[in-house]
C-alpha cells in the first residue's frame, strides 16, 4: 500500500483483529487514525500502543449499528 502518509482513515471494528491490525499497519504506514468500535478500553490501549510508537491516532466510541452515531463519527 503506497501513498498512505497523512491521509485519514476511519477503522470502525478497530478494537480487535483484522480492524486492530489494519491500524497498526497503517498507522506504521503514516495515516492518521480514527479508530471506533464500542469497547473503550481496547480503543484506548491501541490508540496509547500506536502513539508509542510513533503514530497518529484518535478514537471515538461507536456502535455501527446506530445510524446518529455514525454520523457523528463521520463529522
Ligand atoms: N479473522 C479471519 O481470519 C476472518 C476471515 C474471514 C472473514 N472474517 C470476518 O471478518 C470480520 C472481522 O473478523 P475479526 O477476526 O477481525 O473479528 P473480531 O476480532 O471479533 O473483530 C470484530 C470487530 O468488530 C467490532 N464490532 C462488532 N460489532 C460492532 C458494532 N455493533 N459496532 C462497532 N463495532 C463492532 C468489534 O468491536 P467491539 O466489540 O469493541 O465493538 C471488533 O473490533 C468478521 O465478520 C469475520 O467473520 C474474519
């Protein structure tokens, strides 16, 4: 994956597996990190692991199946 540095993805599933992995390959990669899911404290942790290692990562809590929430995940 080429010309990733800056850009913003939104992972939503990001607390755990493929969703978790695909962070840290990215964030490795330079993108900036909107990482969502609803456990809190999985999201924290990675967002704290990405920072650590040198990238750039936000989290918002997010439940995919509610339409008002991923709006405001999107905004
Ligand atoms: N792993 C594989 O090899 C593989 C192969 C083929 C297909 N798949 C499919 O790919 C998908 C992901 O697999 P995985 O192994 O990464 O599963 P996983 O580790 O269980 O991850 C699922 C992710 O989805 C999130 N999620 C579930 N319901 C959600 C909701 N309502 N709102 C927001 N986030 C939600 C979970 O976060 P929270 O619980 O924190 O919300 C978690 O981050 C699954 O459908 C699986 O069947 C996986």
């Amino acid at each position: 994956m080429s010309n990733i540095q800056d850009k913003v993805v939104i992972i939503t599933g990001a607390s755990s597996g493929i969703g978790e992995a695909t962070a840290k390959e990215l964030a490795s990669k330079g993108a900036k990190l909107v990482l969502a899911a609803r456990r809190e404290e999985r999201l924290k942790k990675l967002q704290e692991e990405i920072q650590k290692n040198g990238g750039q990562a936000i989290y918002k809590v997010t439940d995919v199946t509610s339409y008002e929430q991923m709006e405001e995940l999107a905004d």
